[in-house]
C-alpha cells in the first residue's frame, strides 16, 4: 500500500470518515483477483476498439469519457456486489486464483 494510505493519521481519519473502510492489512497486496478495475478497464477497452481508429489524444481523451459515462451505475453497482464473495473465496483459498 501506498505510505499515505497507511499511515496512522489517515488510518484514523479514514475509519472515522468512511462507513465501509477497510484498514491496511485488510485488502490482500497484488490481488487482481479482487481488482474491479480489470472489468472496468475491459469494458473501456471494448469501447475504444468498437469505434476504429483514433487519430489522436485528444480523440483518445473524449472517447474514454464518453465511454466511462455509458457504463452505468448498475454495472458499477454489480462489480462491487462481488467482491465480499470475492474475499471470502480469496481467504478460502490462501490466496489463490479465483477465476472471474
């Protein structure tokens, strides 16, 4: 983990601020099995290579946002819905794979 987030001062803060924080040591380090952001950065991918060639950066930079604004909250919603499940798979397995 980054030394900011684990600090005790943010530490603190965070577990006073945040309903559903979890403390360093909680997340497993390197767990792609965990990582949401993979599905997240598929989806993106999909989108970008559905649209063809592009030109240039800033044509790169506005098809990303409008390709983040289409993927719903839902979508968002059912990513995290997974990952306590996830979790508890992970801690079941040592911290093996879990597969998608």
């Amino acid at each position: 983990m980054a030394i900011q987030l684990t600090a005790n001062m943010t530490q603190n803060w965070l577990r006073s601020n945040l309903k559903s924080f979890w403390a360093k040591g909680t997340w497993p380090a390197n767990s792609p099995d965990l990582s949401r952001i993979e599905n997240i950065c598929s989806i993106l991918k999909d989108d970008l290579d559905s649209i063809g060639e592009l030109k240039d950066i800033t044509m790169l930079e506005n098809r990303l946002k409008t390709a983040w604004s289409n993927i719903s909250p839902e979508v968002l919603d059912n990513l995290m819905d997974g990952v306590p499940k996830r979790i508890h798979k992970c801690i079941e397995l040592s911290g093996g794979y879990i597969g998608k």
